[in-house]
C-alpha cells in the first residue's frame, strides 16, 4: 500500500498468495480428518447421515458400487492436483531461472 495500491489490490497481490498454502494444507487437512475420523462422526452426528456413515450403513449389507465410485473420484481430484501443482512448480522454476 506504500506505492498506490488500494485494500483489494494489496490484498489479492500480496497476502493472499502468502497465505494460500497454509489455507490449502488446512482445507486438505480438514477433509481428509472428516473422511477418516468415523468414529468421532458416528458419535456427534446425531440425525444426519453424513458420507462415513452412509458407508458403513451401506457396506453393513454389501459395498455398493457408489463407494468404489467415491473412492475413485476421490483418488482421482488428489491426482489432478498433485499433477497440476507440479505443472505450476515447474512453470515457476523455469521463470525464476530465466530472469536470473
């Protein structure tokens, strides 16, 4: 903000990029704990039927294919991104190494 920028500008050029990282890690974080944590699920769930639990309710019976197709989706968006952030990785290192 010492050159001219305003609030928005300031913040979307200048924090938000230092702090996406640590939003990510958490937002993946908090996913990945709500998926695995099914015990804490089960006991504090009360009436709704969260995605754990409709799994279990589910696998009781036999394991339907909308797990597998769960599962898949899941493993899925993890690979795209992990592929896509590499892309951007590399794309910046190859900026960096230019502009020395």
């Amino acid at each position: 903000m010492d050159l001219g920028a305003d609030e928005w500008t300031t913040f979307r050029k200048v924090t938000l990029p230092l702090i996406f990282p640590g939003i990510l890690a958490a937002a993946l974080l908090a996913f990945s704990i709500s998926i695995d944590d099914f015990v804490i699920t089960q006991f504090t769930a009360g009436q709704t039927v969260t995605f754990p639990l409709w799994v279990y309710g589910a696998s009781r019976i036999g394991v339907p294919p909308e797990v597998n197709v769960m599962g898949s989706i899941i493993f899925g968006i993890a690979i795209v991104g992990i592929i896509l952030w590499s892309v951007i990785q590399a794309r910046a290192g190859r900026t960096t190494t230019l502009s020395r």
